[in-house]
C-alpha cells in the first residue's frame, strides 16, 4: 500500500497528493482540481492511481489499481471471517454465550466492569453501585451499557467476534469506543476514535468500513 500525504493550496485552488511505496521504491505527485482533503485515503489513492494510468504510464498504474483492489478484497473476506452478526447467532449460540454470565439481581453490590444477563442481552456495569428495582438495566444508560466484545467458536475452534447492529448513544458513558465493531445499514464498521456517539453517516471520520 503507498503512503498518501494530502495537501490543498487555496491560491491554485489545487489539491495534491504524494504516493510514496518504499519497496519497490515509488514517488508520484498527483494535482487534482479543487478542495479534496476530506477525502479519504483509499479514496484519493486510486483516484491519483486512475489519473497516473491516463496520464503517465498506463500498464504500470493500472496493475496497480488492481492489486490495490485485490489487497482490499482479501482484508475484507478475512475481517469477514472471524466477524458473526448478532442476528444470525443460533439459539444454541445465544444460550451459550449467555450462560456465561450470572443473571442480574437487585440489591446486589455491582462493581465497575461487572457483567450480567438481563432480557437476554449481556450488561456491562459502567459505576460502582447497588443496584435497585428501579434501575432497570436497559434503561439505567447512566450504570449499564450493553457488553460488545463477545466472542464465539465454531465447531473447528476458529474464534468470531459477535457484531451487533449500531445503536445511537446517549451519551458519553455508552458511546463507542476505539476498537469497537457495528453493523449499520448492511455493512460493518469499526470506530476508530473513542467516544463515538454517532453513527458512521453522521460523522464518517469516525468509522472505517470494514465489510
């Protein structure tokens, strides 16, 4: 994969983008017309490649372009493979996954970190507290928030991340963190900054697509 640095220049109204490869050693510097440093990385690497393969060496940018593609393509299928979405879990992998974790209970002294089933779903405590009839998990955002990073095996001992659908934060104490994986409008993402309280339409810098 090149290196991509981007820079505007506001007098020519010109955006330029540098690809460095260091082995085999590569330097190309590609001008595009008008303001595209909100674009992302990928993105502005195959267009600089697409513009080289019209304008400078064809073969060579468009094999390239390929083998970019193939790159992707191959990250893509194997991030897929160790991924299973929360919908398509069996009921026999639920039951699993769940049996796990103690049921919730009132009157207990929860610390923070603490995890726990309710209504079917995995609890993950957010403060130190004793917890209260009137604290009901799924809607106590302030002490609980649904645990992500479940794990499973499958029959050949291959491990898969659970990634369940995206839901909108309230707040900072269940916003998503670095790291974190969803399923939004059928596609995977991964956030890429911590506390992320929005989804990857309403602020894309803050997820990378990874499916």
């Amino acid at each position: 994969m090149y290196r991509i640095q981007k820079a505007y220049y506001t007098g020519t109204d010109e955006t330029k983008v540098r690809l460095t490869l260091q082995e085999p050693y590569r330097d190309f510097v590609v001008s595009f017309k008008g303001d595209l440093s909100d674009l992302s990385d990928d993105i502005l690497e195959q267009r600089a490649i697409s513009k080289l393969a019209r304008e400078f060496n064809p073969s060579k940018a468009l094999d390239d372009l390929v083998q970019i593609q193939e790159e992707q393509d191959r990250t893509i299928k194997s991030i897929l493979k160790t991924i299973t979405l929360a919908k398509d879990l069996s009921d026999d992998q639920k039951e699993e996954i769940l049996s796990r974790y103690d049921e919730y209970k009132t009157d207990k002294a929860y610390q923070e970190g603490d995890k726990f089933t309710y209504q079917g779903k995995i609890y993950e405590v957010i403060q130190a507290h004793t917890s209260q009839t009137t604290w009901i998990p799924s809607e106590t955002p302030a002490l609980y928030k649904e645990f992500l990073k479940v794990k499973i095996q499958d029959e050949e001992g291959n491990t898969s991340e659970v990634v369940a659908e995206f839901k909108k934060p309230t707040g900072a104490h269940d916003a998503y963190q670095k790291g974190d994986k969803v399923s939004f409008e059928g596609a995977i993402y991964e956030s890429i900054i911590d506390a992320n309280v929005f989804s990857p339409t309403e602020f894309a810098d803050g997820w990378k697509k990874i499916g």
